[in-house]
C-alpha cells in the first residue's frame, strides 16, 4: 500500500451542496447587517420551539453534509501482481459510513427482526449430521458474542448504559464548548443543548449496538434499515434544497418582471404559468425522468461508476421537481410586486430617475424576501414528501441511492406479510417525520416572524 | 339638559395587562336622549377604545380594570359590566348600536344590502315575509336611500360610500335602539357626502330621541352635529363643556389647538406677480379600457379631460377635488409616470409632456414630489440616511460620500429633526416625522417644483400645522413652487395662491385662493365650499 490510500470522489451534487452551503452563509452573513431582518431572526430564536426545531434541521444537514464528502478506498493490491499501480474500489463511501463505524457493511441474508438473532425467515439448513431441515439461520452480525441467547436483553441493557455513558460524556464535551461561548446569549440555548445531548446520545447509542445487534433490523436484502434511514437522510435533504433552489431563481425572475414591468412581459410569464399548471404535475414530472433515463442507459460512458449515475439521476429530478414547481411562487410574487410597485417608495424612486436595475433590487426584491423565505421552509417539507410519493410509483431516486421514498415503496409488499414486516416503513418514517415535523414547525415561526401582517411588521394605513 | 340620562359612564379604567400601560384613566360621560355628545382626539387618544369598553367588545390584548356604565333597565338601573356575556348580546343589538368608518368593509360583498338588513331584523323581530321587506324600504326611505324599493336588491359595491353608510346607519336602527354609536362613520367619505349623512344622524337624533356617542377626529364634525364636546388626550377628558361654550371659549390650549386647525376664511396668501415655472395645455390622461380575448380597447376612461393650469415661481397651486376627480393622476402625468393622451405640459418654457425615461432624467431633479401616505413611501428596509441620499446618486449631483452626508445632515436639520436620525429605519419614526423626512427627500436635489400629493390627510390635526408650517417656511426660504393637491379645502386659505376646482377630469373652475373661497362661481365649488366646516358654525 502506498501513502495515498483513498481517493476523493466528488460527485455533481456534492459540489452542488457545498456551493449552496457557502451561499446560504453569504446570504445570512449579508441579511444580518439589516437591523430589521436581525430583529426578526431574534424573533424566531427567541423561542424554544425555533431553536429545538433549528437545531434538529441541523443536525439533519450535518449529516447530509458529512454523506457528501465521498472517497473510494484503495484495493490492497493483488498478491503475485506486480504492479505500482493502486485500483481503487467501485464502491463509494464517505465520511458518515466511517463514522457509522461499518454500520452499512454487516448484511445479512434477508429479514431479520429488530435486535433479533436469527433470520426472519425459514431457510434450508443442515444439521450435524448432514441432512437438510427448514429453520430460522443464526445472523451473521447478531448476538455473535452472546454465550446464551437468553441472556440477550439484559445484555442490550449493559450495551446501552455503556452507550449512554460515552454518549453523555460526549454531549457534555459538545455542550460545555457551547456553553463557554454563549453564556451571555439571550436565546434559549438550554433547548437546543438538550436536543443535541439526546441526538448524540442516541447516535452513539446506535452506532456502538450497531456491532452487536440490527438495531431495526434488515430488509429484504439483508441490508441494516437504521443505515439506509440515515443514508436517506442527505438524499431528502438535498432533494429538498436543491429542488428550491431551482425553483426560486426562475420564480423570482419571472415573478418579479411580471409584476414590474406589466404589459407584454406580464401576458407571457401569466401563459407560461397557466400552461404549466394545467398539467398534472406527477405525469410532467415522471414523462420527464422516464425520459432522462433513456438518456443516462443510452450513454453509459459519461458515467465512470454506478453511483454517477444514480446521481445524475438525482440531480435530474432536482431539476425536473423544481421546474415543474415555480407556478405558484410566481403567483405570489408577482402580486407582491404589482403591489408594491404602486406604493410611494417606487413612485418616489421613478421621480428621482432611479433606474429600473436598481428600483427592482433596491425597493422590490428587498420587500419580497419574506415571501421567498416562507416559501422556501413551507416547499421544503413539501418536496420531501414529493420524493417519497415519486419512488413510490418507481420514477423517483435510482434505487441504489437511499432513500425513504425507496424504503417506503418497498415496504408496501411486506406490509400484507403476516406476520407483517413492520420495520423498514417504520425507520424511513421516523426519519422522515422527524424532518418534516421540524421543518414545518420551524417555518410556522418564519412566517410568523417575517409576515407583514404580523405585529413587527408595522403596516402603514 | 334635562333629557333623560341613556348611558352613564364613570371613571372607566383600561390597561394593556401585559405592560401595566394604562390606556384609559378614569373616563366617565354621560349620553342623554336626543342629544350628540362628540369625543374628539387624535389617533392613540383612547377615543374607540372607550367606545367599545362601553360595548364589552375589547380585544384580548386590553382589559378593563374599573369603572361602571349604566344603562336605565325596565325595572331598575342595570351596570353592562355585570350582565352576562348573553345578556349583554341582546343589549347589543336591542338597545345600543354601532357604526363604523369604513361601511365597504363592514357590509357583507355577496349579499343585497336589503338582506342584510333584514338578517338584523329577523334575528330581534317576529317580523317575516313581505312585513319585513316593507319594513327594510321602510328604513332605507328614513335614511335617505332614493327609491328604497329597488336599493333592497343592491350589492354593496353597486352603491356610493355614502349610500353605503346611510345602509350601515338602516341596520343600525333596525331594532329601535335607544344609543348610538358612531365611530368616525364620516371619515372614509368626501366632504360634500360627509355633510349629507352628519345632518341625517342629526335629524335621526332629534326624531327618535336617540342618545348619540359621535367619535371623530373632526373639528368640523364635532361643530356642525354635536350638543356636547368632550375632548380626550392621552386616556383623559380633558376638557368637557356645551358645544357653543367649547368653541367661543376652549379652556385647555390643546382644544385651542384642535379648534384653530380650523380654516380662517378671512386671510390668504397675497398673490404677486409671478413667471409662470409650470404650464399646462389642455392635458389629458386616457386609460384604455380593454375587452374580450384579444384585449381590444374598446373605451377610455378619461381621468383627465383637458385641463389647463399655470404655476408661477415660489407659488403654490392648489388643486382641490373629491377622490376620483383625476387630481392624483394629473400630478403623476407632470412627473411623466403616466403617459399624456394629449396637451402639453410646458416646464421652465420647455415642453417635457410624453419625454422618453433618459430624455426626462434632467428634469427630474427639478420637479420632486411628496406622497400622501408617509408609510408606504418610505421603502421599509432602507435607512433614512439612505432614503434622503437615493436621488442625490442617482440624478449623479457629483457629491463625494463626506458631502452627501452633511447635506443630509443639514436636510435633517432644515426640517426640524435630529441628524442623528439618519441611521434608523422608516418603522421607528410617527408618521409627521416620516412626512418630514419625505420633505427631506424631495428637498435634497434642490427642486423648483414639489407635487405634494395629500401630504396631510394621513395625519392627525395638530401635526398637520406643522407640516404645512414647514412647507410654508421652505417656499419662502427657497422660492420653491408647489402643486397642492388636496380634497380639504379647509387648509387652502392659510396655504395657497391660486386654486383650481377639479371634477370627473374638469377643472370647473379656478383663481385667485380669495377669489375662489369667497365668492366661488361654479356650483360644484359652491357646494363644497358649503360643506367646509367652520368655527362660526
């Protein structure tokens, strides 16, 4: 083995990410020298609520940002080749899968129960006399270092309190920096404390079973559910963001030239809407991936390793998902900006031959920015779920990306099992929850800051 | 003032719970039958809050904390603040009504006005069928609605503001209450139509005997309708007396005040001979109206129909009409912000009417404007620094940043605020200071012409003095000319050279301010005129 033992992959929508996450900070960094806007993110921190929500967001995002900082592993080399050469391996991995400490790498032939030890369903075996018999296999990555299977509970119990302990001394470790840091802040720090020592509590408490047991057990491929769970994790997050992130641009170009320049430029923008509207999003949005699809199969040597394709397919319905969305935020936007646009400040602006570049990015995106926001937290959530519905009707995320979508699609059939397989719906909807619950918490208390119509927002009469 | 006591109320108590702010501190009045009792102030007086204490209707944010308010029962006297939330129902609609200010948005849009009022009556009465029609026209005939029968069948935006009001004044005395609430119910209207529904109010108290509580802002009002004046400032009466007594012999400065917001009908502004700075030609401003698939344009709307003017140097020009008479939009075609449909518009003897956006740039900084809500024209998330600043770049006055900052300090100090000022945001000021700074803005490119559009009607009386001092003080300091455009006629006098009368588009007629004032012409001006409030009742 030579120095260089991995080799960083950079997949398009991990440069995708990592430019969002540099343009969100700008963006922040810049909204925070308008004292208004400041008063109003005070507003939504004030709370306990904004602040457990936020904090749950981020944890979401950090791990979907650990998942997309991707390498593969270099082979050992073969014994008897003689070459410097290093292959690496087709498999891609990142950071999170080294944290998850091989999580993803204990599979098992198929189902198998939450902390079970053997295998959910019959299959041939032999016995020491070597006939063949139907039976429950022992797990290969279950219970392994159990002498009795009796003792299996009380054994979860001394693995947890073992978890529990390194986990608690890690949370305070994270806490204590913070603590050192924000002790003179106003905002209700102790909420979000309490939900980081829970989520890594529970992450060490994870991860450290996961060497012992299938926490949520396996699905039909012997796979860990808690792993693919947490893989779907930067999937439905990504989805989310990049899909808004499409969407806004065009929303808002469109939106606010309808609004603003009225005439021409409005009819078009108003048929283009229209038209697009008037077709069913699901049909438009499958017709459009099924399409990419035949594209990706027909020139497979664009793409080095399988884990490239099933990211352009990704990339794709990000796209696909916000091109098919911007109607309804054009709507709003552009009557935001009719409005606005008959207020004295514009009227005042156009006196003074102010020119039109500089009234549309001075008086009327400024004053439209609350909607953008709220839109982008409410569509978030929306899109999450979106995705779930789109690999249920197979047209969604390639299916050996995670995803809950996938993970939900293929626990349809074990649903009508008896006794049913309950598990793997039961992870991805967890996860899922999880998100969107915060996500549409969190933006209830944007809107409500952020709304004219709120008491802040002083309006004038 | 030996009429029957309706409605007795002492030392009325209300705080914001949350703050232990005090919103009223011990108000009490009294309402006699027959009689108007009018409560003046300025907006954050407490003026409607007592009102609807009285009525138990307070939102949840303020509380009452003390006081009572009796009302005569059938048996014995009852206190409102005892009865319960059902009992104090049918006082509500039984024995006291309300009107609001603004009647478009407290009638229902999807329902004839007829039904409405008949919802009121079918809800108190056993009144059904045809006897409840009858009684509906009925009500509309005593309120002054022209052919009753046929109104019944309205929808509320088929009908004027004011008819809209007199409905709203029909439900109100649907159930024969005994005490009437009217909160501000002129306000929205023009002052001819104000005039017409303030005598029916008048001659509705006389002939039911009602016990009228008259809120209003309007001296005007207070003067033409009221028997008794109380005058509210900061959760207080602060002065109470007959209306004749209050208006010869206020005894608080404040009511002085309030009362010499008033117009004096007997000094103008002496009119010198000028150079004309701004003329129009027969001006007009067309809207098409557009109809069917292809948008054809079928028909104009003619806001502006032909009007000529002339305003000389260091003049002010009033352009006096009722909303809707195209005054606004005449202002907004001499700032080239709505293209002419024909005249010319002469500026300094050069003609600008229908100049390209870049051909008007040069002309721009010498004709600014002032808008009549000081709110939304100032853009929230701009520093006043900024605001003052924006026409001083972009008409590129070549002032380096060190410059542009002291003449925004000396701006700020010309209209009476605070330099320090020029860091906040439009939110942290009232509005009279806001209307400064807009006076600011207009003033920082060094204009010949300034278009003030209502740049007082958002205000409240006594700021709006000052404001019109300060324009005032800044014509003779600078020779700057002004467009007043205005539907009040009472600030005129004090303010004005010439004055046109604008109607449907038409200037009717217009002349010197005296001349206009004293001796106008046109009916429609002696109409208006007619309906100005005055001291002298």
């Amino acid at each position: 083995m030579t120095a260089m033992d991995f080799k960083p992959v950079l997949l398009w929508s991990d440069v995708l990410v990592f430019l969002l996450v540099i343009a969100l900070t700008l963006f922040f960094y810049r909204l925070r020298r308008d004292p208004q806007t400041r008063a109003r993110w005070g507003r939504v921190f004030s709370s306990r609520l904004g602040m457990v929500t936020f904090t749950v967001i981020m944890v979401y995002v950090g791990i979907a940002l650990l998942d997309s900082l991707h390498f593969r592993r270099a082979l050992p080399t073969p014994e008897g080749v003689d070459t410097t050469e290093i292959f690496y391996d087709n498999k891609v991995t990142s950071v999170l899968d080294v944290l998850l400490d091989g999580m993803g790498e204990r599979f098992e032939r198929t189902y198998s129960a939450p902390f079970a030890l053997q295998s959910f369903e019959k299959s041939n075996m032999k016995d020491e006399q070597g006939d063949m018999y139907r039976g429950y296999e022992d797990l290969r990555h279950a219970g392994q270092h159990l002498s009795h299977p009796e003792a299996k509970w009380l054994n979860v119990l001394e693995l947890s309190a073992t978890a529990l302990a390194w986990g608690l001394l890690a949370a305070a470790l994270v806490v204590g920096v913070q603590w050192i840091l924000l002790r003179g802040s106003k905002h209700p720090w102790q909420a979000s404390w309490a939900v980081q020592t829970v989520v890594i509590c529970l992450g060490v408490w994870l991860v450290y079973l996961s060497h012992y047991y299938h926490v949520l057990g396996t699905d039909q491929g012997g796979a860990d559910v808690a792993y693919q769970s947490i893989k779907g994790i930067r999937t439905g997050v990504l989805l989310g963001t990049l899909s808004t992130l499409v969407m806004l641009p065009i929303a808002v170009t469109l939106g606010v030239s309808a609004g603003y320049f009225k005439g021409w430029v409005d009819d078009v923008v108003q048929y283009l809407y229209t038209t697009l509207s008037s077709i069913p999003g699901i049909l438009l949005i499958a017709a459009s991936v099924l399409l990419f699809q035949v594209y990706i199969d027909l020139n497979p040597d664009y793409f080095a390793i399988g884990m490239e394709k099933a990211d352009a397919r990704f990339i794709a319905l990000c796209f696909i998902l916000g091109l098919t969305s911007w109607s309804s935020l054009c709507r709003l936007i552009r009557a935001e900006t009719l409005k606005i646009s008959q207020l004295g400040y514009v009227q005042a602006a156009h006196a003074f031959g102010v020119g039109h570049g500089r009234i549309l990015g001075r008086h009327i995106l400024p004053n439209v920015v609350h909607i953008i926001l709220i839109t982008f937290v409410l569509d978030f959530s929306a899109l999450v779920l979106a995705e779930a519905v789109l690999s249920y009707i197979g047209v969604g995320i390639d299916p050996s990306m995670g995803s809950w979508g996938n993970m939900i699609n293929g626990a349809r059939s074990e649903l009508s099992r008896e006794p049913a397989v309950w598990w793997t719906l039961t992870g991805a909807f967890f996860f899922m929850f999880v998100l969107v619950l915060a996500a549409n918490l969190f933006s209830d208390l944007v809107r409500d800051a952020f709304d004219p119509r709120s008491a802040l927002g002083r309006s004038g009469t | 003032m030996s009429d029957a006591i309706r409605l007795q109320v002492s030392d009325l108590r209300v705080r914001v719970p949350e703050s232990g702010e005090e919103i009223l501190k011990g108000v009490s009045l009294e309402l006699r039958a027959g009689q108007v009792f009018a409560l003046v102030g300025e907006s954050g007086s407490g003026k409607s809050v007592t009102s609807l204490a009285v009525m138990r209707l307070l939102p949840d944010a303020l509380a009452i904390t003390g006081g009572t308010v009796r009302v005569p029962g059938e048996q014995r006297e009852q206190d409102l603040f005892e009865l319960s939330e059902s009992a104090m129902q049918t006082v509500r609609g039984r024995r006291v009504a309300m009107i609001f200010q603004n009647a478009m948005t407290a009638l229902n849009p999807v329902q004839s006005v007829g039904r409405q009022v008949a919802e009121t009556l079918r809800l108190h009465t056993r009144l059904r069928g045809d006897a409840l029609r009858q009684r509906v026209v009925q009500l509309f005939a005593e309120v002054g609605i022209p052919d009753p029968d046929a109104r019944f069948d309205f929808f509320p935006h088929q009908m004027s503001g004011g008819q809209q009001q007199r409905v709203m004044i029909a439900m109100a005395l649907a159930c024969e209450p005994d005490i009437l609430i009217a909160d501000e119910p002129t306000t929205a209207l023009d002052v001819t139509i104000q005039k017409q529904v303030l005598a029916l109010v008048r001659q509705l108290t006389v002939s039911r005997q009602l016990a009228v509580l008259l809120i209003t802002h309007d001296m005007g009002v207070v003067r033409q309708t009221a028997d008794e004046v109380a005058v509210m400032y900061r959760g207080e009466i602060i002065e109470r007396a007959p209306v004749d007594a209050f208006f010869h012999n206020p005894r608080e400065a404040y009511s002085k005040r309030l009362i010499d917001a008033l117009p004096d009908l007997t000094h103008f502004q002496s009119v010198a001979v000028e150079t004309p700075l701004l003329q129009l030609e027969d001006v007009k401003v067309y809207f098409p109206i557009r109809k069917g698939v292809l948008q054809k344009v079928v028909d104009y709307t003619r806001a502006v129909d032909g009007v000529s003017l002339s305003i000389g140097r260091g003049e002010t020009y009033a352009l006096v009409g009722e909303s809707g008479s195209g005054k606004s939009t005449l202002g907004r075609a001499i700032l080239n912000l709505e293209p002419l449909s024909g005249g010319r518009i002469r500026f300094a003897g050069e003609d600008i009417g229908g100049l390209a956006r870049r051909e008007m740039l040069p002309y721009r900084k010498r004709i600014q404007v002032i808008f009549q809500n000081p709110y939304s024209s100032m853009n929230p998330r701009m520093s006043v620094g900024d605001i003052i600043a924006e026409g001083m770049v972009s008409l590129g006055l070549g002032l380096s940043p060190q410059e542009r900052d002291e003449r925004i300090g000396q701006l700020l100090d010309r209209v009476q605020l605070r330099r320090e000022y020029s860091g906040r945001y439009p939110h942290e000021f009232s509005g009279g200071q806001l209307q400064r700074v807009a006076i600011a803005r207009a003033l920082a490119v060094d204009p010949e012409l300034i278009i003030c559009d209502e740049p007082t009607s958002a205000l409240d009386v006594s700021i709006r003095a000052e404001v019109l001092d300060l324009l005032q003080e800044l014509q003779r300091e600078f020779g700057v000319s002004y467009l007043f455009i205005t539907h009040d006629l009472s600030i005129v006098p004090s303010l004005a050279h010439h004055v046109g009368v604008m109607q449907a588009g038409v200037l009717v007629e217009q002349g010197s301010a005296e001349q206009i004032l004293t001796a106008p012409t046109h009916p429609y001006t002696q109409a208006l005129l007619a309906s100005v409030p005055r001291v002298d009742g």
